[in-house]
C-alpha cells in the first residue's frame, strides 16, 4: 500500500516558467503563485518558497531529495502494526479454521488497496475528511461482508467458535483500516505512536515462545484494546464536526482504483497459495523473505518516484531499478534448484516462493506508481493463472506456484525495463 508522491506545481511548464524570472515575486499578475505555502489538505506537503524562484538551474536541495526515505522507514513502521496484530493474536488464530485469516487478508488486503488508490485522490480534491469517511465507509462494507459470511458459513470452514472466527476476522480487518486510513490522510508519523502498544504486546508474545513467559501480562484481554486505540486516531479526521464535501471519482480514477483493487486480490491469492501449498510448521516461513523485502521496496519505489521528478538522474534510474529486482529472480531461483538437493525440499521451495513474491509485489508496485496499472494488474493476477494451468504437468502446488511466480518476475523484469526510462505518465 504504497502512496506515491505526486508531481508538485513546480514541475508544471508554467512554474518552471516563472521560476527562471528573477525579481520579487510579490508583485505582478504572477503574485498569486507565492500560495504554494499552503496546501489544500495534508496530503499534499507544502512547497519551500526557494523551490518556487530558484533559477532554472537549481534542482531540489539534498534533503528534499532524499526525504523519501524518512517516509518509508514511518510506512515500514506503520506496516509492523499489522505483523504484530498478527503474532500477539497466534493463539486465537489457533482456536479458528485456516479459512478464516485467508478470506480475512483476502478481503481487508483487496480493499486496503483500493481503497488506498481512490482515498488519495478523493484527499486531493475534496479533503482528508472526505477521503477518510469513504475509507471508512468501504471497510463497513466489508465488514458487514464478513458478519455475512460467519453467519452463513459451515461450522467446517469456521472451526469450534463461531464468535472466535467474527472476532478474529474483525480484528485483521480494523488493523488494515487503520493503516489504510493513515496513508490515505498522510498521518504516519501520529498513528505510528499510537501502535507502540501493539508492538509491546507481540514482544510479550515472542518472548513467551521464547521461554519467558510474562503471565502476569493478559495479552489477550490487551489486545483489542491495542487494536481499537489507533484505529480511533487513524479515523480521527472522519470524526471531527466540519464542512461535508462530496466527489464523485471519474471514469480514469475508477478503473485506476478497479486495477489496484484486482492488485490486491491477486496478492492475497499468492500469499494463500504459497501458505497452504507449504509444509504446516515449518521453522523456515515463506513470509520472513517478504518482511526483507518491504524496506527494500519502498525505499526502490521511493527513489524511483523522486527521480522521475529530477532531469539530472533519470538516466541511471533503469540500471538501479533494474539492479534492485534482479537479486529476488536470482536468490528464489536458486533456491529451487537447491531444494531437490536437500533433504528439506519443500521448506526450501516454501523460501523460494517467498523470495520471488516479494521481487513480484516490487514489479508490481514500481509499474503502478509510474502509472502503469494495467500492466501492473496483468502481472499481479499472472501467477494464481499460472498455478491453476500448470497443474496438468503434476508437480505438485507448491512447484508449480514457485514456477509461475519466477515466470512472472522475468515478464515484469521486461515490463520494468521498457517503462523506466519514460518518466511522461506519473500516479
């Protein structure tokens, strides 16, 4: 759920126009342009008056340049929220059927990304409010969804406590709210705190797993709590008295939203079918390759984004990219070719699938934030394909998902290479 920055008024034909005009700029029919200060909303950062009138020469200072980074590391912090929801609640998972967690990362993953999409560019054009209602409003729904489908579903699919699967399930659902609506309203840095307490709580789970255990510490009883407080600040913004906006999103931001919505159920698709398709209670998890990968991803897309903003390094903006994705290809594929020489293949296998997931979220999310989200929905949804049509050759599912996860990131490689260097089309 990467937000990607947009292109700021200074890059617009007539800002770098007025930016090669010496003088004041206080006076004149171009003194409206001295605004830049002050955003519309808080997804938008303000302009440093300097970037405005710098000469035409003068690129960005330093700092700017590399303020993507400060970002990721919030984004990668945010993201922990989730993981450690995850690990503090091991043992209520252990009280409901596998299809519980998958269809609840099936639907909350599919609407966080959508909703991340269409929440951004309702905050650019209506307000944080705005956007952060209809983050709310998308996440009710599927809530509601999932109420539906305990109420309905066999016992075999939910386990032994019906109430148990409704709780759990609500529970990923808000902490994928919460998230969705801190990238959506840029509140990274105030929600971050606010999720202290669910990272305490997975550090009392681990150290319990560990052999020291803190019984006077009730995880469980805390845990909800830790949930429902910085779900409340994330939703803030929707909360507060203040001027109601409506806006209809066009037809362009629709299927740009349809697109990261298909993204983010293929996604789910992938990471279920490496999951089930593994060996249950292996010390090697598929998913540690995937924790790697975040700071390494949103770091690459980070960078990526700010230098197609900067005349002066696009020209090493493939090689890097490309030097940043190929190191998944090269590490999942030998991994498989090591496994049939090991006496723990499918842990093996289990990594590399891993590992080559995390090189196709990259690919995926690198071709959406430069604008490519058809493109990057083809190459999202290309392996779960590729995994049902290569079950005829009987290799197994977990071979066959490694496969198709490696023939998708030598496509997207392609995919990558041929979009990098066109820096025109921006998200």
């Amino acid at each position: 759920m990467t937000v990607t920055p947009r292109r700021t008024a200074t890059t617009s034909r007539a800002g770098r126009t007025r930016a090669r005009r010496p003088g004041a700029v206080g006076a004149g029919r171009h003194a409206p342009a001295v605004r830049v200060n002050r955003p519309r909303h808080a997804a938008e950062p303000p302009l440093d008056l300097e970037e405005v009138v710098a000469p035409s020469r003068g690129l960005r200072r330093a700092p700017a340049r590399r303020a993507y980074l400060g970002a990721a590391v919030l984004r990668c912090s945010l993201y922990l929220a989730p993981l450690s929801v995850a690990i503090a609640g091991g043992g209520s998972l252990g009280q409901v059927a596998w299809p519980v967690p998958l269809v609840t990362l099936l639907l909350g993953w599919t609407a966080a990304q959508a909703l991340t999409c269409a929440g951004v560019t309702v905050a650019q054009r209506a307000g944080i409010e705005t956007a952060c209602r209809l983050v709310a409003a998308g996440f009710g729904a599927v809530a509601g969804l999932w109420c539906a489908l305990v109420w309905i579903a066999p016992d075999a699919l939910l386990g032994p406590h019906r109430g148990m699967a409704l709780v759990v399930g609500l529970g990923g659902l808000a902490t994928l709210a919460t998230v969705t609506a801190t990238l959506v309203t840029r509140a990274e840095g105030a929600v971050v705190r606010w999720c202290v307490p669910c990272w305490l709580l997975a550090a009392a789970t681990l150290a319990g797993l560990a052999g020291l255990p803190l019984p006077w510490l009730p995880i469980g009883t805390l845990l909800p709590a830790a949930i429902v407080v910085p779900l409340v600040r994330a939703f803030r913004p929707a909360m507060l008295p203040g001027t109601r906006r409506r806006y209809r999103l066009t037809g362009p931001e629709l299927r740009r939203a349809g697109g990261y919505l298909v993204i983010g159920a293929s996604q789910a698709i992938c990471v279920g079918l490496i999951w089930r398709a593994g060996p249950s209670g292996s010390t090697a998890p598929f998913w540690l390759p995937l924790l790697l990968a975040v700071p390494i991803l949103e770091a690459l897309i980070g960078w990526n984004t700010e230098a197609g903003h900067d005349p002066g390094a696009r020209r090493g903006v493939t090689a890097v990219t490309m030097a940043g994705l190929l190191p998944p290809l090269a590490i999942g594929v030998a991994l498989a070719l090591a496994a049939y020489e090991t006496a723990a293949a499918e842990e093996v296998l289990a990594l590399a699938g891993g590992t080559l997931l995390g090189g196709v979220f990259a690919i995926t999310y690198l071709l959406a934030a430069r604008g490519r989200t058809r493109i990057a929905a083809a190459v999202a949804i290309a392996p779960p394909l590729l995994t049902f049509a290569l079950k005829t050759l009987a290799a197994g599912p977990l071979p066959d998902a490694v496969g198709a996860l490696a023939v998708t990131h030598v496509a997207g490689l392609l995919a990558v290479a041929l979009t990098a260097r066109d820096h025109r089309r921006t998200s």
